[in-house]
C-alpha cells in the first residue's frame, strides 16, 4: 500500500511557491482588534467569540488568494473561555478548507504522555477532531522525550511542529543567549550527544542543534524538514547564525511589522534561493483598517491590502538573493 | 481602602496545613481512565466531556476533606476540544466551589502581550470567566518579559504561578542539565542580572536564580512567594540543590507514584520544617480502582483510599524532619 501522507514541510513550501510569498496572517484576534460596529454583539462570551470568529472567516476570505498560511494565536481565544476555544476550532477549520495552511501558535510541552494528549489535540489524532491544525508551535525546554510524542505523530499524520528556539521578545536572551560550557550535568539520550557539544555555543544554539537532530527523519522532497524553529524577525544576527545551523529548518518568524522587524532584518531568515522562512504579520494586517494608509476600507479589505503590502515587501526581499 | 488580595502562596500554605498534607490530586483524566460503564457515553465529543466532568466532580466530592488542591491537566481537556476545555472550566470552578486550591497545569509561554492574554484566561482577569484557577503553570524559556504579565495578574489577584524548573522526565536534563559558563552573549534586563551568575551552574540552577527573582516581590505572611516552582520528584539531588537555591518558593512536585519518584525521593523538595512542597499524584489516585488493593471500591471510593494513603505517606515523611 502506497503511503499517501504528505510531508507538511513539502506542502507549506509548495503552497509559499504558489502564492509567490512566504507569508503568514496572524489571526490573534484580540477582542480590542474588532471594530466598533462588531463589538455590540460581545456581551457574553458565546457572543464574543462568534464576533470573533465572523471576525477570522472575512479575514480568511480575503487573504486566501495572496497568503500561504495563517498562524492562529491561541491565548486570545482562551481569554474567551471555552465559547473561545470552539471559535479557534473553527477558525483553524475555516482555514484548512480554505486551502491555507494552518499554524496553530500554542508554544505547548509536557512529558510524554501528556505530551502525546497534546500531539492527539492539535495534530489529528484526536478522536473527535479537536483543534486540527497543519503545524503546531511548541517548547523544547523539556527535552527530546517531551517533543517526541509530537515528531511520532507529525511522522503519522503529515504534520508539522515550529520548536521555539530564539524569540522575538526583548528579553529572549535572558536564558536563550545564556553561553554554555560544553558539558551537561546529566546523562542525555544518546541519539542527542549534540546538546553537549561546544563550549562557548549559547542555550539558543545548543537548541538549534536539537531542533536539526529532532527533524532529520522528517525531511520531504522540498529539502525541508517537517520540524521547524521558531526564530524571531527581531535578532538578524542571531537568525544568521542559526540559518547555517539549521539548513533544513523552515523558520517561522514572528516579529516582523508591529514589534519592529524589518524586511531588511529578515533576510537572513532565508537560504540563498530565497526559501526556507515564513513570515507572519498579525497586528499589521488584522488592525490595518485602522491606519491611515488604508482609511475607508473595510477591515477584510484593509487586510488584503495590507497582506498584498507585506506580500510585495517579501518578494522584493526574496528577489534580493535569486 | 483595605487591600483585600490574599497572597495564593498564603493560601495555599494554610490549605496544607488544615488538611495537614502537602499534597495535590492529579485530574489528568484521560478517556482511559474511566470506568467502563462511563465510557458507554463517549461516542461524542460532547458525551465524553460530561464523562470526564462527571467522573471529576465525584472525586472532588471524594477526596476534599483530604487534600488541599487539585491540579488539572490542560492536555487531556484539549484532546476532547472545545467540548473538552467545558469540561477543564467545570472542574477548576468545582474544585474551587469544594474549597480545594485550583492548580492548572497549563505549561504556557509567550512574549509579552499574549502572555497577557493568557493571564487573563486563567488568572481571574478575563471578562467572562474563562478557566479561571488559583496557580498556574508556565514555562520561563522567553525570558523575564515573559513571565512579568503572568506575575503582574498574580499580584493583583491574588494568584500564583509556577513555573518549570527541573522537570520529572527523564528526558529533562538534555536542555536543563547543560552546564553554563558564566556569560550572557545578550545585554539581559538589569533586574536580572542573576542568570549571568556562576560559571558551571546549570540551566535549571540559573532557572531557579530567576524564579527567585521573579517572585521576590509576592511573599506572603507565610514566608512563600506567589511564584513557586516544578521540581520533579525523580531528581531529590537536583532538588536537594534548588530548594537551597529557592527558599521562599513553593515546589509542585510531580511524579510520585507512577513515574518511580519515592516518598523518601521527596524529602529534598521540602524545607527543614516540613514545609514548602506539594506533592501531586495523578494516575495512582484516579486509576486506584483498577488496582488489587481497592478492589471491590467504586472508582472514587478508591481515588479517597489512595488519597488517604498518599497523605500518610507523606505525613510520615514530613514527621521526619519535624
């Protein structure tokens, strides 16, 4: 019998090649992102999360023909209780049957066997469907046998994970750029000897070394593996370095836009041939209605501007190393 | 005005100390766990939530008078969807309205203002509810800005986090074990210069360095801080070594019972006075049914006798240091 699981890796980089961009929508629809006409209906959380889902479906609409991919934040839907968890279902739902690729931003980790709850939750082995999603953000800090139950069932099912792995927040480097001296207090499963190697690497370094070990049997036809790394648009440097460290990582890079990463910032993202990142954008685009540059324009529609701007900054990026 | 916020670690010490032990009943309620006459109403999502919700609410009944908090894990929730996150919001509210401690084991991460959203979800600031719980865990890999939104909500709400330190995995020491040189390649928050401190320190040690500064300003009356920590119990001398490191947080203690940690494993988890630790069990309170000692017990009888017999291993083990 022929497997026909496809490798999440190989279908978010042919849906990049398609849609000309290696781009991400952001859908961490705060309530105070709606506008106004929207939030008389969030009296109740029922209410609330239908305005927010309503919200996302338009949204979805009118980005599908320009992004590859939506990330879905799922802190603001938990906000709304569990009336906001079935709007995150159904927003990942909304998504997926909308040809976009669905990245479920929930950075979750634990042992194994609840980690293995977690994996059935978002990676679709759960038996009534759960919160279904093509690529899930999670943890490391716990080690190969908190992310294994995860890479088992990205192998089974066609998934993917984004490990984080250098943040975008200012004060990542408290731990992540803590420097190592090369020894490890611990035995360590012998398939991940490269954790101990290199004084003088940082925690974020040491991480990207997991990462590559974690996806190598996860590698598709693209060249990309199936396990990512989160790297965020704020850390150029840092991104450079861990770009030669990971080759066949695809880098999901949050920061771009609102926290203050540039176009020009992300270029070490990517490999030489211009793949290898996406690039999400939340606020930008979810509130761009909002802005002067995009005045008069529906939310939806403010959107797809907004999308169609990020969409052309990347390509002229990309074009940079063709 | 009188400030009427209690500090959570206050509470959390008088609930120990009532109910004279140290300990937390896991309700990691996996599908599998029920009894087999429960799981004739699993063939929906639906069904399956109000089974486990059910199946929650009796050992609540049960075992209240015994212990002094539940800790509830997120994962298993999630895996039945947003049905399932009904079910997670029914039993902290039940476990708070039984007047048990309310410990939501969560594990979340995130940078600054979704960290927000996320406090908000379970921390009692959230407009509708939501999951609200008494502590919380996270995961402190981002770094300070990460934490501080969690942090700011436990001050104001008199709640409290943990966050992970030395998980009970055996996996843990891959990332937590590795041996730091002493230096930071990034300029880190001046409050926080401890993470720089001591070359030949762990990344669990430099974690609790941070743990302490990040909780030293929620101390309570009892000498505890809001923030505590999780401190496995498979590894009393890394334990032994953190709770010198950390004594004013609290350690939540998983994996006693099943996952091989010992009452005597336990002792390094708590300070010369018998106190400063909670101790969870999970599978071998919820699963005691299944076992030959409680045969014959309905499912929460039995959750009530291993209760009962896990309290007195513990006052045995406290006794010993009193």
């Amino acid at each position: 019998m022929e497997n026909t699981v496809t490798n999440a890796a190989d279908r978010l980089t042919a849906a990049i090649k398609e849609k000309g961009a290696p781009c991400a929508v952001g859908l961490d629809t705060a309530l105070d992102f709606l506008p106004e006409e929207m939030t008389r209906a969030c009296d109740s959380a029922e209410g609330a999360a239908a305005a927010v889902a309503e919200f996302n479906y338009r949204v979805i609409e009118s980005v599908r023909g320009l992004a590859p991919a939506v990330k879905v934040q799922v802190a603001y839907y938990e906000a709304l209780g569990w009336q906001g968890m079935r709007a995150f279902a159904d927003t990942l739902k909304y998504a997926r049957e909308n040809g976009l690729i669905a990245i479920a931003d929930c950075k979750r980790n634990d042992i194994a066997s609840t980690a293995g709850a977690y994996a059935s939750a978002f990676l679709g082995g759960a038996a009534f469907g759960a919160f279904e999603c093509d690529f899930l953000t999670v943890n490391g800090y716990l080690g190969a046998d908190g992310i294994k139950p995860f890479t088992d069932e990205c192998a089974k099912r066609g998934k993917g994970v984004f490990v984080l792995c250098k943040t975008s927040n200012p004060g990542s480097g408290q731990l992540q750029d803590l420097k190592l001296d090369g020894t490890c207090a611990a035995p360590v499963p012998s398939n991940a000897a490269d954790s101990r190697r290199g004084g003088g690497r940082t925690l974020y370094e040491a991480m990207g070394g997991l990462i590559n070990e974690w996806g190598a049997g996860l590698v598709g036809q693209s060249g990309y593996s199936a396990v990512g790394a989160v790297v965020g648009a704020t850390h150029p440097a840092q991104a450079a370095v861990l770009r030669k460290l990971m080759p066949r990582a695809i880098f999901l890079v949050p920061g771009y836009g609102a926290q203050g990463g540039t176009a020009e910032g992300l270029r070490p993202c990517f490999n030489a041939d211009g793949t290898g990142a996406v690039v999400n954008s939340s606020r930008a685009i979810l509130c761009a209605y909002r802005s002067e540059k995009y005045k008069g324009m529906k939310y939806y529609e403010a959107a797809r501007a907004a999308t169609e701007d990020m969409v052309e900054d990347l390509r002229r990026l990309q074009g940079i190393d063709d």
